[in-house]
C-alpha cells in the first residue's frame, strides 16, 4: 500500500517549483486551541483549532487498523420472548461493540489540556472508559491515545479544510493557487456576530477574499494542477496514523460555499478571473465551480485509497435535499449528515430514498457514511408516541433510520450511528451515558434484503403524501416513516396511520422491552419501529410491502479522468487529471453528476409529488452603474486581533446557517 510522501520530501517539491522558502513552511502544530495569529505564515490550522499532528508524531502512535469487512452476527433464537434480554449483544472491549451497530461521536469535550488533566470538570475516568467501550469512531483529538486504553482499535478522523485557507497562512504558495477578481472589486467581511472586518477594495488581479466565521480566508483555486497535489499532500499528512480525514465547509456552489451576501458582500464588481470574469452567482458558474469541486474530491479519494485513507465530506442537510452536494459525497466517497437527521429534518420519500442511494453507494465503494442530527435537539411539538418520552422517540427514530439505510451484509463500508451525545453541546460528560439506550444493544441481525416501500397514502392529519418504508433484518424487521411535509407538524396520534403486517410482532421499545403481541402497528409522522417476530423471520413485515424499482447509477457526460492511485513524483509537475466540462452551451441545463464508481445493490427513484425545499437562489451583487467610492486597500489586508475558531464557537453556531 502507497504511503504519502512525508512533509519534507513536500516542502523539497514545493521549494523547486516555487522557490519558496523554507523558513516560510512549517508541519503544523502539536498543540491544540491555538487563539492567536500564528507567526508561522505557512501554519496547517483548522477551522476548529485542531490539534494536526506531525509526521513523526502520528508516526509515534501506532493504530491497530479495524478489519472493515469483519460483521458477524450469530443468528439469536427470539421465539415468543417477553423481554429483549434474549438477544441483546455483549459489549465488546473492542470495536466493532456490537456486530449489528457501529457507534460514532464527535466525543469533542473528552480532550485533555495536557496529559491526565480534564477540559471539563465533569469528566472522569470513569466516563472515558464508558466513551470508549461504546463509540467505534470519533475525531481525532488528544483524548484518543486515552480512549484506546480501553478500545485499542477504535478509529478516528482528522478534521481539515480544503477549499480554503486562513489568509495569514498561506503566503508560501504560488499565486495559481488562489481566486483572483478580474475587475475592481469592492467587498465588506463581517463576522458571525455583525462585526466589520475589512471594508475595501481589491483591485483588479488581486486575490477574491471571503469571511468565514471570525476570519478571512482565500478561496483556493481548484482548477490549479500543483494546487490539487499540494493540498492533497497536506490533507495525507494531516490525517497521520488515523482513519481518515472529516472534510468541513463544503457547500454546493461559489456563492453558497463563500457565504456570498450574507458574511460577504460584494458591494459592486465580483468578476472572478479563473472563471472568466463571471460573478457569483451566474448559474454556470456556480455549476463550473461545483464541477471543479467534484474533480478536485474525486482526485482526492485516489490518494487517500492508495494511503489506505477514507474521505467524508460533510454537506450537512445539504445532502437531503441538493443533487450537487450528493455529487461532492460519492466523489469523495464518504460524508457526514451534520443536522440532517432529525425528525422535523428528513422529509419525504425522495429524501428517503436519496439518503439511502447515496449510503449504499459510498459503503459499497469502501467508503463510511457518518449519520448524524442535531445535538439532541427535540420539536417542540414532538410527541412521545409509543416510547417512554419524546427524546426516546426521536432516538429510535434515528436508530430506525440507520437501519433503514445501514450498509448491506458484505459491504466493505461501513454506516456508522451518531449518538450526538449531550456533552458535544452542553460540556456536561455526565448526561452521556443517559443517552445510551437498551435497545441500542439489541441485536437485530444482518440485513437480508433492500429497503421496500410498505405503505404510502394521505395522512389523515393534514392529507400531505406520506410513505411507510421497510427493510428485513435476520433478526428483526424496520418500519420508518420520514415528516411529511415542511409544514406537516403534527407529530401525535391524529397522524398515525395503521400498517398490517405479515405476522404476530412485538414493538421494540427504548428500554429493551417489548411491546404486546399485534399484527396490526400504528405509526405517526416522523416515528420508527423496530419489530420483533413472535415466531420465526418472514421475509417481508408487511403484508402488501412492495420492492423498490431500480434505476441506474448516475453517469457522467463527459467522463471524469480516473482517480490519482499513486502519490506524484516530487521530482516533476503533477500529472493533470481530466476535468468535467465546465462551460455549459449558452441556454443548455448542465447537469454535474458524481463520477460513476462500483455498482450498489437494488436502490429506486419512489415518485413523490411534494416538492422539495427550495436552495436560496445565490444573487449576483448589483452592479451599481456609477459605483460610490470605497477606501482601497491591499488585496492581502491584515486585521488587528483576529484570531482563529474556538470549539465552543463552532459548537454554538453552524456557519451555514446560524448568520
């Protein structure tokens, strides 16, 4: 297996091609939290201050890799069971905990200031332990080394931004590789709280720069060849000895991605000269740059394959309900969900179903599929249903949800549930293992087939279109049922339509029990159930559960280049990979799709007449004919005090859409 090349061997590639000079480059950081202006002016910082370690300190901590094709399940005997008891699974010390789940969690408030010392006052030893013996994946930080005391193969990504940098830390890298404006161009960056940070005006052939929380960055320029190595270079080195690498701040499109109109105004001008002068938001170059994202993050997964690394972009709700972003997540070949999966979040069979697509798509290619909501964040007007509490119903909602979408048996990727446990949001470890439910343990066997459509129909509440999906496991059968509607709010009985099944059942409730005995269920808009046979597995829990038709694998027009399998020479320039075309024919529908990877098992397009929710529409900034002067300044200004994102920062707000 190819190893990335170590970060001299790419300061030695970058100084000959560039002439720059080593005095300007460093490897990074091996302290976290960092809150001042780096002096270093080549820093490997995150959005997050991420703590990036050294080759040679990632080199110093050995990671016992986790088998990915290892998911075995011993078939478990639940004739006529009053209890779940009988098959709830041991937790191992090990990861996988349990053969029917994998755990992930973002675990942030575990860190240590130094070795031994908690960030929390309400962290304990104790709650290590517990952290690790129940979570397979979580982000790397310096509480890892601890936590595989207690689980010596649980993996873990790096953080990293890749299409952009923090503007004092990039001044070693040639010119190409950034965004420049190809006509004067007046912008105002303000921070997440209102505060003006630059006001001026960059001059034609200056670098474009964007405000992205409390801080300037430069938007790289992804059409650039020795930009693509270099940046695939840092990101190998970044990741270390971990798993993969958790790719943040990705949108769909310029002006989406860069916050256009909200932290950054472009007060006239706005022509980027990379892209022909075109401004942001011009719909064929919102398409071109999401284009050149997509070729970028399929060049990406080539490297980090060959390194033996994953990659997982985290499109957020995004990939609910925006083709593009989709299109990011194949290319790379994995993603996160961050606040997608909720209740009042997913809504309606296209979603359903493109969730499920896109997970099995990723998992069949080797890839992870990270399934997260919000940090425990409940509707108001959410309802206990058939659980002990709201909170409870929204858990197995979200566990109904992973098993509607897992990985199919076999699968060489793997779908992991997000606990989102408290403690990402309000520092308070304690409340954690509150969090964990009995039924989490249960064990509901491999799956045996695809997801189905069980019902469909009007729902009596509000008489939105609503949708009943299944899937059978070997030990277990999953009904889900997604929000109806946007404005389908009614989450009680009144919305609860009868399902029938094919057999005597027992409703898994969170505590392990079981439910009575029925062959009829009831569920409400946004509720999942997971059922268990009184008597042997049929194949289908509903009687009328119909298959899914499929569709083919999106194609590409014209094709991407090949994904880059082996690092490049350091001694010669990168090979340029072959790129979608970006300049759509005047009046056409360019139409980018993810690159076409290994075939998935049976997935479908289930029609839906409600429509999605519609992405703002990126504006172009108005062009004033006779524009008010602005002060000039520097392309590259510089602002007194700024600093980098703390983690209580970006736990507080998401950047997308907390403005």
């Amino acid at each position: 297996m190819a190893k990335a090349r170590s970060f001299q061997k790419l300061q030695a590639w970058y100084r000959n091609q560039h002439s720059a000079r080593m005095s300007e480059m460093s490897a990074g950081h091996t302290t976290r939290g960092v809150r001042a202006r780096k002096a270093s002016s080549f820093a490997l910082e995150s959005l997050e201050a991420r703590i990036l370690l050294s080759a040679e300190l990632a080199a110093a901590v050995p990671v016992a890799p986790v088998p990915q094709n290892v998911d075995a399940s011993a078939t478990v005997s639940i004739i006529n069971p009053t209890q779940a008891t009988g098959v709830v699974q041991a937790n191992s010390t090990a990861s996988p905990h349990f053969s029917s789940l994998r755990i992930a969690d973002f675990g942030r408030n575990y860190s240590e200031s130094s070795w031994g010392s908690a960030s929390s006052y309400s962290r304990t030893e104790a709650a290590v332990q517990w952290y690790a013996e129940h979570v397979d994946l979580t982000e790397n930080q310096n509480a890892v080394a601890h936590f595989r005391q207690y689980n010596p193969t649980m993996q873990s990504w790096t953080y990293a931004l890749d299409l952009y940098q923090f503007e004092n830390q990039v001044s070693a890298l040639p010119e190409s590789s950034f965004l420049h404006v190809s006509e004067p161009t007046s912008v105002t960056l303000k921070d997440i709280y209102g505060n003006v940070m630059a006001n001026y005006t960059i001059p034609t052939g200056g670098r474009f720069e964007a405000a992205v929380w409390t801080a300037k960055h430069y938007p790289f320029n992804l059409k650039d060849a020795n930009l693509r190595a270099y940046n695939s270079e840092r990101i190998l080195n970044i990741i270390g000895g971990e798993a993969g690498v958790f790719l943040d701040a990705h949108a769909v499109g310029f002006a989406d991605t860069y916050n256009i109109g909200r932290l950054t105004t472009i007060n006239y001008g706005g022509g980027i000269q990379e892209y022909g002068g075109r401004r942001p938001g011009d719909p064929t170059f919102e398409v071109e740059y999401n284009a050149d994202v997509v070729n970028w993050l399929h060049q990406l997964q080539g490297n980090l394959s060959a390194a033996g690394k994953w990659g997982a972009v985290n499109q957020a709700t995004n990939l609910g309900y925006d083709q593009r972003a989709r299109d990011q997540a194949a290319a790379i070949g994995g993603f996160e969900t961050e606040n997608l999966i909720a209740p009042d979040q997913v809504r309606g069979s296209d979603t359903v179903q493109a969730l499920y697509d896109l997970t099995q798509r990723v998992t069949a290619n080797g890839g992870p599929a990270i399934l997260s909501g919000i940090w425990n964040s409940i509707p108001s007007d959410y309802t206990p249903g058939d659980y002990g509490t709201a909170a409870a119903r929204q858990d197995m909602w979200r566990l109904s949800f992973y098993y509607l979408v897992k990985e199919a048996a076999g699968s060489p990727g793997k779908a992991y549930f997000d606990l989102t446990l408290p403690s990402n949001a309000t520092n308070y470890i304690p409340a954690d293992q509150g969090q964990w439910h009995a039924a989490y343990q249960v064990d509901v066997g491999r799956p045996t087939g695809g997801m189905t459509v069980a019902q469909s129909g009007s729902s009596p509440s509000d008489g939105a279109a609503y949708t009943v999906f299944s899937r059978s496991y070997s030990n277990a059968q999953v009904l889900f049922r997604s929000m109806d509607l946007w404005s389908s709010r009614n989450f009680g009985d009144t919305s609860a339509v009868t399902v029938s099944l094919n057999g005597n059942y027992r409703q898994l409730k969170e505590d392990g029990s079981l439910g009575p005995v029925t062959n009829t269920v009831q569920i409400r808009n946004s509720e999942g159930l997971i059922l268990l046979p009184e008597s042997g597995v049929p194949s289908n829990v509903v009687a009328n559960s119909r298959p899914l038709t499929p569709v083919p694998i999106p194609v590409i027009t014209p094709p991407l280049g090949p994904a880059v399998v082996e690092p490049i020479p350091v001694n010669a320039q990168p090979t340029p990979v072959s790129v979608v075309a970006t300049t759509p024919p005047a009046g056409s529908a360019a139409e980018i799709l993810a690159p076409p990877l290994l075939p998935i098992p049976t997935v479908s397009t289930i029609s839906n007449d409600t429509a999605s929710p519609p992405s703002p529409a990126p504006v172009a900034p108005p062009v004033p004919s006779t524009p008010e002067p602005v002060a000039s300044a520097p392309p590259a200004p510089s602002l007194a005090g700024e600093r980098s994102y703390t983690v209580a920062e970006m736990l507080v707000r998401d950047w997308r859409t907390t403005l």
